[in-house]
C-alpha cells in the first residue's frame, strides 16, 4: 500500500498504472502480481483488463487459495503450516530451509518446474550453501536466487 505506486484502485485506475509502468515498445509486455498473498485481490476482470491491454500475467502465491482462470503463469510457493490447495501450475518455488516441510514431499505436485531458493536473512549465506548443496544432490531442483537482492534493488 505505501511502496512505490502504492495505494488503492479501481479497476481502470490498475490497469492504467499498470500501463504506465511499461514502456511503448515492440514486444511481449509481462506483468507479475506477487506480495502478501495477490490471490485475494486477483481476480476474472482485473486478468481480463490486463489481458484486452495486451499484457501477460504471471501470480506468486502461497497456494492456499485457488487461482481464477486466465493467469498465464502460476508460481506457487508453498508455506510449512499451510493447507496447499492449488497443486498444478508453472512453477513450484520453495523457500529453503523450512522447518515442517520437506522438499521431496512436494515433487509429486503438477508442476513444469521445481526450484529451490535459499532463505533471505541473517543466515541467508548459509542457506545458500544448503540449497545449493540440496540441488545438486537433488537433481529434480533447480537453483533460484533472488537477483534483486544479490544485487541490492530495491
């Protein structure tokens, strides 16, 4: 609500200050709805206007609720002590380590891809080097980093 381009509205004012964050160029223009849980706010007409401004749309969610139809790419990153209801989609991203969860329960999931991405904080370097070590003995994970952060972008 208070980061940049943050607030409340409408479905028009979205999708316009979608639209403007996207220079007028040739090419695919790609919008991905992530933070708190985008799932509550999502819905048939925002990906619908989206869509009709030529955009596509990708969602990163916990999965504990079910996506509306029309998202273009879905990434689900699973929580340990949630109830995971959406089992399909593009991507599976889990945060590692977790306590309560472990990773091999998950690859029986419906995704395309599986990544792992180590847990930011004060042990963020130490939990590089576990999921680092987990993929490579692991061969069905695929390493994932958040580039933003490694390179300090806001």
């Amino acid at each position: 609500m208070d980061g940049t381009n943050g607030g409340r509205y409408t479905l028009s004012e979205l999708t316009d200050a979608v639209d403007s964050c996207w220079p007028h160029a040739d090419g695919k223009r790609f919008v991905v709805c992530t933070g708190g849980e985008p799932l509550l706010q999502v819905d048939e007409p925002l990906i619908e206007a989206l869509h009709a401004r030529g955009f596509e749309i990708a969602v990163e969610t916990n999965g504990t609720i079910q996506a509306p139809a029309g998202i273009d790419w879905v990434c689900v990153s699973p929580k340990a002590g949630t109830k995971l209801v959406m089992n399909q989609g593009n991507e599976l991203k889990f945060v590692y380590p977790q306590v309560g969860l472990d990773p091999e329960t998950l690859l029986s999931l419906d995704f395309q891809h599986f990544i792992l991405q180590p847990m930011d904080g004060p042990s963020r370097e130490e939990n590089s080097r576990k999921t680092l070590d987990y993929c490579l003995s692991h061969p069905s994970w695929r390493l994932g980093v958040q580039a933003h952060k490694v390179l300090g972008i806001r």
